[in-house]
C-alpha cells in the first residue's frame, strides 16, 4: 500500500478489471489502487453518517465497475448505495 491510503485499510475489494479499491476508514474515502498497488483515479469520498441517525462508520464494501457504484455496509448494519 502507498501512504496515501493508510497504514492499514479497513477492507480491501478485487475489482473484475484487475484494479483493487481500499477502504480507507482515516479519511472517510474509498481509494482505487492500481494491482501495482499505486493509487490511481478518483478517490470516493463517503458520505458521513446522519448525525441524529448515525449508523456507524464503514466495515467493509461491494463494489461494481461497470457503474462505477460502492455497496458500503456499516457496523450497525446499515447499508448505503454511493
């Protein structure tokens, strides 16, 4: 991994396009990398929790290529579709 993404991202997904994507909970973003491991591409920020209803930070995640869309599950069970 490379400094940008933190010492140690909290889930990483294999994309089906060989690129790998890091979540990477210090920075409330989820990271593209390339199988090099270099970072490359947007980084996508996540949203943060509604505070009234907060549903707890990020655990793991799904992602999809073809539509460029992250299924982020948190640890109070919510799921949100980025």
């Amino acid at each position: 991994m490379t400094r940008s993404v933190g010492p140690h991202p909290a889930h990483v997904e294999a994309g089906p396009g060989g690129d790998f994507y890091a979540l990477d909970q210090h920075r409330d973003r989820i990271v593209r990398l390339s199988s090099a491991g270099k970072v490359f591409g947007r980084r996508n920020p996540i949203p943060a929790p509604n505070p009234s209803g907060n549903p707890g930070i990020m655990q793991d995640f799904r992602v999809c290529e073809a539509t460029s869309e992250f299924v982020v599950l948190r640890r109070a069970g919510a799921l949100d579709m980025l």
